[in-house]
C-alpha cells in the first residue's frame, strides 16, 4: 500500500486462521478475501472514508482514508474488529443453514429414488415396458397412491 495517503489499512483475520498467516491455502484465501470485502461493504455504508485495498499477498483489506486531528485510531481499529466479528458471524451462520439445507436436499433425493425403487417393485417390471403397460393398465388400472411430503 505504497502509494494509498491514507491512514492505513487492516485486513480482517479470523481466529481459526491467524497461526497459519503464512501458510493460508487458496480456499482460505478466498474465504479471507470475501469476509473482507463483505467488511468493507458494511464499513463503506457507515462511512466512505473506509475502502477496498489488496496487501502485497493479494489478501483484501480495509483502507482508512484521511482523518481529522479528532479522529481516535483506536476507535476506528476497534469499529473494523467489531464490525469484521459480526461478518465473521452472519457468514458462519449462513454456512451452516446452507448445509443444513443442503443435507435436507439429499436427503429427499433419497427418499424419491427409494420411492421410485418402491414402485417398480410394487407394480412389476411388466408396467414399465411401453406397449404392455398399456394392455396391462388397461385390464388392470393402477390404483393411485397419493403421498405428502415435507422437507
């Protein structure tokens, strides 16, 4: 951030992340990378002095733009640490929903194919060739079977 005459930047860094500073995999790059510019976003609609910047390890971080005399750097510190926390949070939260969700996914793909499974061992491997499933269905209609779901 050689050429930036603001203040100064900080990046984001969850906990889980901090003792492999040096060693961050591409994935958890990525996920650095969005936690921070989720941060700056946030950051941006409270004030425009915050901005997006990219450290010399092509980790985004916050810049702080210039400051008054009156400005607590401190404060301004403990804002991006605070606001980074409840990203940090609301991401986590959102992983595990969508895991949740996507477990409930596979879960009734599961249970139509051994619906479907069912099925074919219930009416036979007779009704699903074409042409004698429709002379059989005619001399013996299926009964139909309404089933509800919930997911």
């Amino acid at each position: 951030l050689d050429s930036w005459a603001g203040l100064g930047a900080a990046s984001y860094i969850p906990v889980i992340y901090l003792n492999k500073e040096g060693d961050l995999t591409d994935r958890e790059k990525i996920e650095i990378n969005n936690l921070n510019a989720e941060l700056v976003h946030k950051l941006k609609a409270q004030d425009t002095a915050f901005s997006t910047g990219h450290t010399d390890d092509d980790i985004v971080c916050v810049r702080f733009g210039l400051i008054t005399l009156d400005t607590d750097v401190d404060e301004l510190v403990s804002l991006v640490y605070s606001t980074g926390k409840e990203v940090e949070e609301s991401s986590k939260f959102l992983e595990s929903m969508s895991e949740m969700i996507r477990k409930g996914i596979e879960e009734a793909n599961k249970e139509l194919q051994r619906e479907n499974t069912e099925k074919l061992l219930h009416e036979g491997v007779l009704r699903q060739v074409p042409v004698v499933s429709s002379l059989l269905n005619w001399f013996s209609p299926v009964k139909d079977q309404i089933k509800g779901r919930t997911f």
